[in-house]
C-alpha cells in the first residue's frame, strides 16, 4: 500500500507478530533509472527479519535487472505485483493488466525464475480483470508451470478495486487448482477472520493489508485476551513507538506528513477525531502533530476507558 507500508510501519507489524513483511510496490522501471523514492523503497532493514520486495512492471528487460539489485538489496523474496488495480498503473501494462495477456506474462515470469536461481519467487494477483475475464485459476495453473513459489490471491476483480465483498471462494478454486502455497487476502480484519479464510479455502497463509492499518495489533494473537485499560496502553504504547520509528527514518517534512497519515487511521472511531482531523492536517511540525494527538489521548481516554477499534 503506496505511501503508508514503509519501513516504519512495517517494524511496528512485526513487533506485534505479523509472520513477513511485504513492502510498498516498487516500480521495475524507476529503479532501474535511479529514481530516489525507488531506491529508498529498496533498502534492506535487518530489523523486519524475512522481508519479500514487491516489484511493478511490464517487462523482462526492466524486471530482470530490478529483481537482481533487490536481490542485492537483502530482498529474501522477489515478489511480482499484478494485482495493482490502480488506473495510472494497468494503463502502463503494469499490476492487474499482467493477467490479461498470461503467456506474455509468463515469458516474463520465466525470465524472472532462470535469473532468480533459488531466491523465492512468488506473484500477488486478484481474480480477474472483470467479471467476464475472471482468469485467476488459468494464472495460477501457469505461473506453477513456469516455477513460480508462492502465489497471493485477492479474489476481487480489477474492475472492483475494493469495492463489495471479497468472493473467498475463488481463493479455495487457485488452492485446488495449484500444488504450490496460496496466501489467501481479501476482508480479513482480525484473526477470526484469517482462522476462518483457511478454514474455508483451505489457503496456506493469510495476508492482511488494509486491515492492519491503523490496527496494527490485529497480528497479535494476545491482543483480544486483554483487558479493557490493557488493551488501551498496548494500542498507545504501539503508536508511541510509531511514531518514534517514523521519526528516525524520514526527514522532518516526510515524518510530518507520515504521522499525519498514521494518526488519522488510528484514531478512526474516538469521539471527536473527525472534527481533530481538520486541525492535525494543519499542524506545521512532527512535535505539533506528537502534542495535538496526545491531547485527543487524554481527552478520549477521560471520557471513555476504551477506544473504539
């Protein structure tokens, strides 16, 4: 998720037990020209343990040689987006548009398997370009074939984007289909829900993106046994360490707007946060944004002993 699964959020994940981290999609061709924000993206950090890059792109000849530099960037896993269903993005040939040609893509998947040697690769896909072109099985089925790893399946098509409910089912369909691991994703905002998804699909791992924002805690199985004031300082205690985290890693501006970010999805919810929202949009300074969010902590927690998560 472009802009917001950094560094400094994905450090906050795996303090709270997400298995690996997966980080913001990487576009092939930027790195490749040396774009700054693609080759900051593309540092390793030893402190994420197992760390899979994510690349965007349309081509061996870019792909190829990104791969290799993310390879000697620590990358443990080379991982390919086509499942991006964003306008900019399919218009360039790029994320969910990889489904709809599949033996270009493979020809690009097969590059990227012979260079990889035995790095593990794997792809992240959705169910289709739309419902008429609904392909993720005959997609799955090559990117087997051509030795790719690991495979996620987000079920929605790229003509839903997020939109309406995630069809698990097509999940379960990519499992039978397949003798390789299949992350299921898609609607997950708990572990319940990640219990329930394997239960139903039969899927090897659950990924969960949009769900952990603001809730990074989601991946903590002790999180739900907490008692009320507990579970309170945990949440405090993990943005706390969020926001040091953002701190050290961007430059004062960057930091300002990230914590601006962050805080506007962990306060979803507390009472008067909408109206809050407005103000720390303004602020001028990380220390501005620090000392407005602790005044809504202590306002939120004088009216009501549990925040709303």
């Amino acid at each position: 998720m472009a802009g917001l699964t950094n560094v400094p959020f994905r450090r906050v994940a795996v303090a709270c037990g997400s298995g690996y981290t997966t980080n913001e999609e990487i576009d092939a061709d930027a790195l490749i020209r040396g774009k700054p924000s693609a080759i900051d993206m593309a540092r390793g950090d030893p402190a994420l343990g197992v760390v899979a890059m994510q690349l965007l792109g349309n081509s061996a000849e870019t792909l190829v040689p990104a791969a290799r530099r993310l390879v000697e960037a620590g990358a443990h896993i080379i991982d390919i987006n086509m499942g991006c269903p964003v306008l900019k993005v399919v218009r360039r040939g790029k994320g969910a548009a990889l489904m709809r040609d599949v033996s270009a893509t493979a020809r690009i998947l097969s590059a990227l398997r012979r260079e990889l040697d035995d790095v593990p690769l794997t792809i992240k896909i959705r169910g289709g370009w739309d419902d008429r072109e609904t392909n993720a099985v005959e997609v799955a089925t090559m990117a087997q074939d051509v030795g790719v790893d690991a495979i996620t399946v987000h079920p929605r098509t790229r003509a839903q984007q997020f939109g309406g409910r995630a069809p698990w089912d097509l999940i379960g369909d990519v499992v039978a289909a397949v003798d390789i691991p299949v992350t299921g994703n898609g609607d997950v905002r708990s572990l319940a829900d990640a219990r329930r998804m394997m239960a139903e699909t039969g899927c090897a791992a659950v990924m969960i993106g949009r769900g952990a924002l603001g809730r990074p805690w989601v991946f903590d199985a002790a999180y739900g046994a907490l008692g009320a004031g507990a579970r309170a300082a945990y949440e405090v205690r993990i943005v706390e360490a969020h926001l040091d985290a953002i701190e050290q890693h961007f430059a004062p501006h960057d930091a300002r707007l990230q914590m601006q970010k962050h805080l506007a999805l962990y306060t979803v919810g507390w009472p008067a946060a909408r109206a809050w929202r407005r103000e720390l949009f303004a602020l001028p300074s990380v220390d501005a944004v620090r000392e407005a969010y602790q005044r809504l902590y202590a306002a939120t927690m004088a009216d009501a002993p549990v925040l709303a998560h």
